[in-house]
C-alpha cells in the first residue's frame, strides 16, 4: 500500500528516521526493493544500481529482508566501509538551509560520509 503521504516534508520530520543504505558494489539490480517500498523510495540508476531518495524513506524497513543479496541495512547496522561509498542516494529536491542541516546531523551520527548523486 502507498504511504507516500507519509513522506516528511518539515525538518522535525525528515529528523525522526534513521534509514537505509545499500551497497551498489553489491546490488545485482533485481528491483526488489524497488517493488516493495511504499514511497517509492528507490529507483535503479544510470547503471541498473539501487539509489536511495533519500528524505522519502520512513523506516517501514520492508526492503531490507527482500534483497537477495543482503546488501540493504538500516543505517545503524551498516557496514563501515559501505558508509564511505558515494551515489548510493539523493534528494528528491532542493533541501532548505535546515532541511541540509537535518541531513549533516544524520550523516554524522550514523558516519556516513559518502556523497550523494546529483538530483534529477
Ligand atoms: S525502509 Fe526501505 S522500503 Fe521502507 S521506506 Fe525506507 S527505503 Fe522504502
Ligand atoms: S533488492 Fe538488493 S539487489 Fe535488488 S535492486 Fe534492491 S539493493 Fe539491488
């Protein structure tokens, strides 16, 4: 079921979710999680690799277990080395000046330091 009207449109909410991170190294590109988000959180890049929109994931966690090959991890159980890969993920638009601010605490606290893909 679509919970795209879930998806936080204000700092405070883009604040409360913790994540996924997928490792393109590893993604053999199935769609999987594709299919299964209910925001339509993924989309398979240039390269046929899962890309994360970043502020449309809630946590439902539902494409973690639906990967073949494990390569998706809430953020907190992420490999270390994964957390430094880049274009991995994106926004979905221009992020407000606190919004950007939201994204650093979150990278921070989870040690994300991989960059993201440039919007479309
Ligand atoms: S945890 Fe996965 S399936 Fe759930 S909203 Fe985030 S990206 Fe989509
Ligand atoms: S389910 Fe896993 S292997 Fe399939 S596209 Fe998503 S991240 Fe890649």
């Amino acid at each position: 079921m679509s919970r795209r009207s879930e998806i936080p449109t204000t700092p405070d909410g883009l604040r409360k979710y913790q994540r996924v991170i997928d490792d393109q190294d590893i993604c053999i590109g199935c769609g999987a999680c594709v299919s299964v988000c209910p925001t339509n959180a993924w989309e398979l890049d240039e390269n046929g690799k899962a890309r994360l929109i970043w502020d449309w994931c809630i946590d439902d966690f539902s494409c973690v277990p639906v990967c073949p090959v494990n390569c998706i991890w809430k953020s907190g159980e992420t490999p270390e080395e994964t957390k430094h890969k880049d274009n991995w993920y994106r926004f979905s638009r221009d992020l407000s000046p606190e919004e950007q601010k939201v994204f650093e605490e979150w990278a921070k606290k989870y040690g994300v330091t991989g960059k993201p893909a440039m919007s479309q």
